[in-house]
C-alpha cells in the first residue's frame, strides 16, 4: 500500500511542478516523496523510476498524438533509433525514471541520516 501511496504522489506532485518548472522537477517530487515516505532498499529507487518513466512515456504519447506522431517520427529518424518511435518513447521514459530514481535514494538516505535510522 506504501508503495502503491508513493507512486500516485509522484506522479501528481511531478505533474503538477512540471507544469510551472524545467523537466528536473520530477527530482524534487521524487526527493521530496522518498523523504516523506520512505521505502526499503532498492524499492527507494525503483518506486519513483517507475512511476516517472511511466508519467513521462504517457505525456509524451498525449503531447505527441495530436498530430500523428509527426516530430516524434522525425526526432527517431534523428537519433540512430531506425524510426521507432515507441523506443524514443521507451527512452523518454528511462531517462527520467533514472533521474527519479536517484532522487527518490537521496531523499530516502536524508530521511535516514536525520533520524538516525541506518
């Protein structure tokens, strides 16, 4: 349930300081979420990257459906991805949740240090 809790916040804190802040506010929702609520282990990192890789690959699809795909095809042709937009989707994604995903260990470990907890 903690976890299930922690990717919904996520999403909705990220989506909501994305609106008004550069693509590194999934950092702060992500920090802020493991300090706030902390998991265990390797959970402090998968958590917040599945639940950013997953905010970003969904509002890169509504950003990029509107008109067919169109930028999205060209950047995969760009980028050595053979035209495959789902992997620059799927890309999309992995960056983000890597950012998240160290955020989330960093506010986990800060929660740690400042309750003496090891």
């Amino acid at each position: 349930m903690k976890t299930f809790i922690n990717i919904i916040l996520n999403i909705v804190i990220a989506f909501l300081l994305g609106l008004f802040l550069p693509w590194w506010s999934v950092m702060i929702a992500s920090f802020v979420m493991g300090a706030i609520i902390g998991l265990k282990k390797a959970s402090s990192f998968f958590v917040p990257f599945l639940a950013i890789a997953l905010l970003w690959v969904v509002n890169a699809w509504f950003l990029a459906q509107p008109n067919d795909f169109t930028m999205t095809k060209k950047i995969a042709v760009l980028l050595p991805l053979e035209g495959n937009t789902f992997l620059l989707f799927l890309i999309t994604g992995v960056v983000g949740g890597i950012a998240a995903g160290v955020a989330g260990v960093f506010g986990n470990q800060c929660k740690q240090l400042i309750s003496g907890k090891k």
